[in-house]
C-alpha cells in the first residue's frame, strides 16, 4: 500500500508535457514577412494605388506658387546661390554665429539659415539640439523645397510665424505633404524626394548608428564633397529634429533677400507652442545674414571680372 503515495508524484510530469506547446509561438516568429512591401511586385502595386493625375494635381495645390519664381530664380543665380555653387559658405563661421546667437536668445530647439533655388534648400548652418541635449551644427543637409517649411516664408516674401502640430498636419497657414504623399511624388519620378528617401533608407537601415556620423551617405548627386550630406546629419534632422517637432511645433522663417529677391531664409523651430518670439528681432538676424550673403555676391563677381 505504501508504494502508491510515491506513484502520486509522477502526475507532475504534465507540466513538464504541456511545455511543448510554449513552442508554437516560437514557430510563430518566422512569420515577420515585412520585406513582402518591398518586392517590386508590391512597389508597382502601391504605385498604382496612389499616383494618379488626379492625385498629383491634389498634391501640387498643397504646394504654394510664387509669383515671381522666374525673377527669384535669376537672383538666386546672379547671388551665386545655386545648389551647386555654395560649398564654399556651408559652415561659414559668420552664418553659424547667427544661428548660435538666435537660439541662445529664443531658446528654440533649431535656428537655421539655408539658400532656396529652384529645387532644394541647401543649410549653410542648421544649429539642431540633440535629444540628449547636445547642440551640433549640421551645415551642408538640404531638404527638397517640397518637404521644407520654408516654401510658405517664400510665398509670403515676409516673417511668417506659426503654432501648430506637424504631426496634425495644423500649422496655421502652413499646409505640409503628408509622408505617404511625399512617397508617391519621390515613386512618380521627382529626382529630389527620391534622393531624400534614399538618406533616409540608408539611415533607417543602420539601427544602432554603427555607421559614423562623418561617413556621406550614397547619393546620385553630391555637388558639396566632404561637405555633403552624412548619416549624422540625416540622423540629426529625421531623428532629433522631427520627433521633438511632431506634437507641437513653433516656426519662425524670416526671408533673406538680394536684390529685392528671397534667396534664402533665416528661421527657428521649436517643439512647443511660442509667442514671444519677436518678429523685428527674427529680421535683424536674417538681415545679418543678407549681409554675408550680398558681401559674398559681390566678391564673386570681383572674382568673376578678373
């Protein structure tokens, strides 16, 4: 009779038995299929579903029109702030005092100063906080006029000032394309969205940032060398500037004229609401850079005649 109460314990075993079923979800794991989006089957597929004429024409009515693009344009030229001609004033030490200056003074998570042609805004200085509180300057990034903010400061030729959420797409007056339509304009063929998203591909494919800062990303055009876009400076605008800005986001822009034309603006973000940023105090400083700007036209020139 005694042997039974040790034949008791051997019911313990079916714990041990239901154990083998803890190993379905490990099966389970192989069916992140997340690379399916990227065949070219599913490419062509969502291609197909977002770009039409119709939603092209939808798009572009988002985008402001300048009235005087044609004229800007010439200016822009004959100020030697073309894409391809500003190597030489990106990180200049006169237009990276004035961004440090006005976010010491208005302390904004941003202030940058970049040239606009007719395709791009190319930064001579974008003074960004890191989300560890560091400050760096990322001068040399450039964004497609289609993705920046300032498209609006151009269009209004004057201080433009703005509370809103970028991630609400309710910047007052300020309507931006949203992700997925920048995606169908850079997948319809624009050679500028479709050179960003690259930055940003190579960028999300480097998680832990292994990849230094300093290393240029692969672009098919880069007109700055050395000075050209980097992983740090991807990683400094779609990591530590966008994701503070998404919530709530405050834009000042501030035109940067030569010879009566915006060339460029002068501008500060920040990641909450403000209204004390003062407008007369935002044109002094874009009026410091159209000094260095005009100071440099005519240099060129000198150098041109000679």
């Amino acid at each position: 009779p005694e042997a039974a109460p040790e034949a008791a314990p051997e019911p313990e075993a079916a714990p041990e038995a239901e154990a083998a079923p803890e190993a379905a979800p490990e099966a389970e794991a192989p069916v992140t299929e997340t690379p399916a989006p990227l065949t070219p089957e599913a490419v062509s597929a969502k291609f197909e579903e977002v770009v039409n004429a119709d939603q092209i024409r939808d798009l572009m009515k988002h985008l402001p029109v300048y009235d005087n693009e044609a004229e800007r344009l010439v200016a822009v030229k004959e100020a030697g702030l073309e894409t391809a001609d500003v190597t030489d004033i990106i990180g200049a030490d006169e237009l990276t005092s004035i961004t440090k200056d006005a976010m010491d003074e208005f302390g904004v998570c941003t202030a940058y100063i970049g040239s606009i042609d007719a395709t791009r805004q190319t930064y001579q200085s974008w003074r960004q906080k890191h989300l560890d509180g560091s400050v760096h300057d990322h001068a040399g990034m450039w964004l497609p006029n289609k993705l920046g903010m300032c498209k609006h400061t151009v269009k209004k030729n004057d201080v433009l000032q703005a509370n809103g959420s970028l991630a609400e797409n309710t910047l007052e007056g300020m309507p931006m394309l949203s992700v997925e339509e920048m995606q169908a304009m850079a997948m319809a063929g624009d050679k500028e969205m479709g050179r960003i998203f690259g930055d940003v591909t190579q960028m999300m494919s480097d998680p832990e940032g292994k990849i230094p800062d300093e290393q240029l990303t692969q672009e098919d055009w880069n007109p700055h060398g050395e000075k050209g876009m980097t992983y740090g400076k991807t990683r400094g605008f779609f990591q530590h500037a966008l994701g503070p800005w998404m919530p709530q986001t405050h834009y000042s822009g501030v035109p940067i004229k030569v010879n009566g034309e915006t060339v460029a603006t002068f501008c500060v973000v920040d990641g909450k609401h403000r209204h004390d940023i003062n407008a007369d105090r935002m044109k002094e400083y874009a009026a410091r850079a159209q000094k260095v700007m005009e100071e440099r036209a005519v240099a060129r020139k000198v150098a041109q005649a000679a």
